[in-house]
C-alpha cells in the first residue's frame, strides 16, 4: 500500500516482476466501456490482459458487465453471473482477484452491496486470496461511498485519484493505493516521427465532458491555431470512429496534443490521453489539474494552464 505521496515516486525493479511470475490473477473487469453492448470494448481491460500476460502472471478473465451495467440484464442473469465467478474462483484458485467498480452500482437493487460484501468474504475464508477492488472512476460520489463500504472486507483498494483518496474515511486510506493503470501502445506499428499535425484537440465533446466544448469554441473566438478532431465510439455525422490503430496513428502524427481535464466545474480527471501523448512523442498542454501534478512535473512533462491566456501562450 503506497500513500499518494510516495506512489508518484515508485519504481518497479526486474526484481518485482520475478517475484510476481507465475502467480494467479483472476481480473473481473468490465467488456465494455460504457453501458451499451454496441460500444467499443474496455481499454484498461485489454491493458490488464496485456501487462498480467507479459509480467508472466497466470490470468484468467472473467467479464464484469452483469456486475457493473444491471440495465443491461435481467436479475437472474446478474445472480448467474455472481455463482458463475464462484465457480471459477474455485477452479482455478487464485492468489489475488482484482474486481472493477466493486459495490459502487447502488442502482442494482437485487445484487446490493451487502451481497457481494457476504459472498466475497466467504470466497476469500475458503479459498484465501487477496482481493483488490479497484476504480476508474474514484470521483464518482458512488465510488467514494463503495470504496468506504468496501473497505471492510477488501486487501487492498486500488484507484487513479487523489482528489478521491482526500475524501475517504481513513479505514479506506489506509487500504488504498493511487496509482495510474496499465497502459499499453503498440508503439512499433506507429509512425512516430512524421509529425504533420502541429496542434491539435483529438476526443469527445459528450455531456459528461461538455466543458470541453466551450474551451474549443472560446479558442476559435481567440483564433488559437489547433485542429479539431472529434471522436465517437459509434459511426456519427462530423465524427471520427477510429479503431485502435487509427486512433494511435493519429496520435502519432500531432505534435502538440491539448487537454482538457475537467469533467464538470468541480472535477477534474486524469485523462488517457496524458500518457498517450508521451507515448507518441507529443507535446502536452493540459488544463490545470492536480491529478496530472502529483504524477508529472510542470514544465518538465508538461505545459499547464488555467486560462485561455495561458492556453494561448502555451500554444
């Protein structure tokens, strides 16, 4: 367990990963990214499959849309789902089980918290493994609650914000470690170098990051030179849906990539697109945010700002 403090300065040795291969990890993580069967799938997920894999864990998969998506389907399937994981943690014995967004769906009223609360301890008493719950989205006021609940009965909890860890209840803190999640390019497929887009906005604009919009419209009106890319998970007019390695390519040829961290007038996130501009060798101009500066230094990884002044200037 690290404190957000001292997370941001860990190192992993060749030492820590020899002395996890050959252990087993059973990750019960979401398919999908949002709740509808038609969107693309789970990019963390596909990341935890690659790293378990190439850390030399033995891992095994077990698909959490029953669990975190109960719109999704009918009470006897989210119930099957939850014996069904009982079934291959008797199977194939793990030593940790890592669980997405545990206890956080208050809107399932059949498989409430108090059930997975039971069912996991019992696992855990025969079976003895340590069970780690981790949140993508830790500022969600449900996670906050579901980590302070979990907490209880978990090993370990494992979450990407420290704005979230500010807000627990010290039990939760001292079970919780804030740490990026794995990520994954393929960076060999990737023309890094033909840098042909000099600045660029490339993402969403939907209602959960509609701040961005009013950033790009405030940026024409001050005739910021940027161009504007965005994307959607479905085919859409005036939008790009672009596969993984469309995605990564595009990344790959803009040379200042900007960001926008706010998710409403109180949140701000630590977005993907932070480690993938360094990945691809881009320049990061990001919103201020005090997720991204407790990981990176300003004006050594990045180029903070506040206002469209300095958005304007960084340019």
């Amino acid at each position: 367990n690290a404190s957000p403090k001292i997370s941001s300065q860990l190192t992993i040795s060749s030492e820590d990963v020899e002395a996890i291969k050959g252990r087993k990890v059973l990750l019960v993580l979401r398919d999908r990214m949002h709740p509808s069967l038609k969107l693309r799938t789970c990019e963390f997920t596909r990341n935890f499959k690659v790293t378990a894999e190439a850390v030399g864990l033995e891992m095994r998969f077990f698909n959490a849309d029953r669990f975190n998506f109960d719109r999704l389907y009918s009470d006897e399937e989210r119930v099957q789902a939850l014996k069904e994981l009982a079934a291959v943690i008797a199977d194939f014995r793990p030593d940790a089980v890592i669980f997405d967004q545990l206890c956080s769906n208050l809107s399932d009223k059949r498989l409430t918290p108090q059930i997975y609360a039971g069912a996991l301890t019992k696992l855990k008493e025969v079976f003895n493994f340590k069970l780690i719950s981790i949140y993508p989205d830790a500022y969600w006021p449900e996670c906050l609650w579901a980590i302070n609940y979990s907490a209880e009965f978990v090993d370990s909890v494992w979450l990407l914000s420290h704005l979230a860890y500010s807000k627990l209840e010290p039990a939760a803190q001292a079970k919780s470690s804030v740490l990026p999640f794995p990520y994954v390019y393929p960076r060999g497929e990737i023309d890094l170098d033909s840098k042909d887009v000099d600045t660029a906005f490339l993402g969403t604009t939907k209602r959960y990051n509609f701040l961005r919009s009013l950033w790009l419209l405030a940026m024409e009106d001050a005739n910021i030179p940027f161009e504007l890319f965005l994307t959607d998970s479905q085919p859409k007019p005036n939008r790009l849906c672009l596969s993984d390695e469309e995605y990564g390519a595009l990344m790959g040829r803009i040379r200042t990539c900007i960001q926008f961290s706010a998710r409403d007038v109180t949140t701000k996130i630590l977005c993907g697109r932070v480690w993938e501009s360094m990945l691809v060798g881009c320049v990061l101009v990001e919103e201020e945010n005090i997720e991204t500066k407790e990981l990176l230094i300003p004006y050594l990884h990045y180029v903070p700002f506040n206002s469209l002044r300095e958005l304007a200037v960084a340019v």
